[in-house]
C-alpha cells in the first residue's frame, strides 16, 4: 500500500506542483522510511519550502553570510554534502574535470571541506551574486536530499582519478 500511496502522491505533487501536494508527498515519504530527517533538514538548511513547512519552520538562508552557510553545510551534513556543495558552484565554471578533482581529493577532500564557505563567498563575488550561488548549490543539493533526481549521478569524487602532476 506504501508503494501505491508515494506514487499516488508523487504523482499529484509532479502535476500540480503544489506545495501543499509536495508537503504530503516529503510526509509519507518520511513515514515510509524513505526520508530521514537529516535528509530533510539538509533541504530545509537550503530553505526548500516544503521541507521548510513540514519541519515547522521559516526561511533562515536570506541574510546569513554565504560563508557561514557552506560551514554549516559541512558541518552539519559533512563530506558528501560539502563535496556536492562545491560541484555545483564548479559546474558552470567548466572546473568538474579529474585533474580538478584529483588535485582536490589529495588530502582526502579535508583542505576543500574546511574552505567551503570561502570558495562559495569567492564564487558569490565572482558572479557579483550571493543569491546566485545559493541557487546553484541549492539545485545541488535539495534533489539528492529528498531522493529526487541526482544532479551529479557520477561524482567525480567517487571514482578513481589520475592526478594531474606528473611525478
């Protein structure tokens, strides 16, 4: 009956788009078991409006310096999270090659992880837009949390990469 009842509500929501059709579909999903709430919580830290309702909370993102947000991001939900953090803002910067990310993972990924915040101030800078860079890392990271469609399927920092030096 679970099955039948999230494909009924994903069904609904995907049509009408309603948000209130999105808060019952993210609920059962929860109930399911097929949405934890740390998943969850991550959508809302994003300021995703029906991860935001379902939690019983308000909007926090608008104002909070764009360093502190990507700390936080780490923080909170660590690597995987920090990782698709930055892919996303890399994408349209042409910077998600191996060599990029092999130079990147040397350390294991920590030296990135700690600059975060900085690389995504940099980022807002660079695109003269704060709410740019949340878009871009909000469109990263909201559908991999809810278990929607996985804006980076193939992480580069998941399979094996050629260092760029040559030694």
């Amino acid at each position: 009956m679970t099955d039948q009842l999230l494909r009924s509500l994903e069904r609904r929501w995907r049509q009408s788009g309603a948000l209130a059709d999105e808060v019952a579909y993210l609920a059962e999903l929860r109930h399911a078991g097929r949405l934890t709430r740390e998943m969850l919580e991550l959508a809302a830290h994003c300021d995703h409006p029906a991860a935001l309702q379902l939690l019983g909370r308000r909007p926090g993102v608008e104002g909070r310096p764009i360093e502190r947000w990507g700390f936080e991001i780490v923080g909170g939900w660590g690597r995987e999270a920090g990782l698709r953090a930055l892919h996303a803002v890399q994408e349209p910067e042409g910077l998600n090659h191996d060599a990029y990310w092999a130079e990147l993972l040397e350390d294991g990924g920590a030296g990135i992880l700690e600059q975060l915040g900085h690389v995504l101030h940099a980022a807002a800078l660079a695109a003269r837009s704060v709410e740019h860079v949340r878009r871009l890392v909000t469109a990263g990271l909201v559908p991999w949390a809810l278990g929607e469609r996985d804006p980076c399927p193939d992480p580069p920092w998941s399979r094996p990469l050629k260092a760029r030096r040559a030694e």
